[in-house]
C-alpha cells in the first residue's frame, strides 16, 4: 500500500506567546529556529505584550517549534502559550509580521 502524500502530514498551529516576549528578541529567534527547522508562516508582536505566531509543517516539527517556544531566546521568560491545531493552508516561507 503507497504511503500517504506528505500533504496529509501537514498541519498548522496557530500560537500566542506571553510573558517577557517582547523586546527580548524572541521574534527574531523564532523566525531563525522556524527556518532552521524548515516551517513555513509568520511571527509578530501583539499591542497586548504577547507575541503570535502560525508556525506550518509536518506534525513532528511543528511540535518541536512549539516546544521550543516554552523557552525562546536565552533573554525571554514565558508565561503561558495558547496553541490552536488548524488545517494546513500551504503557506510559503517564514517571515516576521508588523
């Protein structure tokens, strides 16, 4: 029996970040470990402090973005993160949002 495509291994997170996330560089360092990492979708910062990201991969790698995001730049210091599974929309590329 063939494998399933790899389209059907793709998922979307949609995630909010709080704590000290904002001027710690925790947007730069989610766009480099994102791209290392291969994901596609964006990150920015939000008017209340947090920080938003949809991260766009294979299941496994997208939790592992996810994971690193308890922890972020050596500077930050995470409070909680909201994550909401969504259904891949085929994104391209990592960027950071304004």
């Amino acid at each position: 029996m063939p494998e399933s495509s790899p389209t059907h291994k793709q998922t979307q997170a949609h995630v909010y970040i709080s704590g000290t996330v904002q001027g710690v560089g925790y947007r730069y360092s989610t766009v480099n470990k994102a791209q290392q990492l291969g994901l596609k979708g964006w990150v920015r910062n939000l008017d209340d402090g947090r920080v938003e990201a949809i991260f766009e991969g294979d299941r496994a790698t997208v939790e592992k973005m996810i994971n690193w995001c308890y922890d972020g730049p050596p500077a930050a210091k995470v409070r909680d993160i909201i994550v909401e599974h969504r259904k891949a929309k085929g994104l391209k590329g990592f960027e950071t949002r304004y």
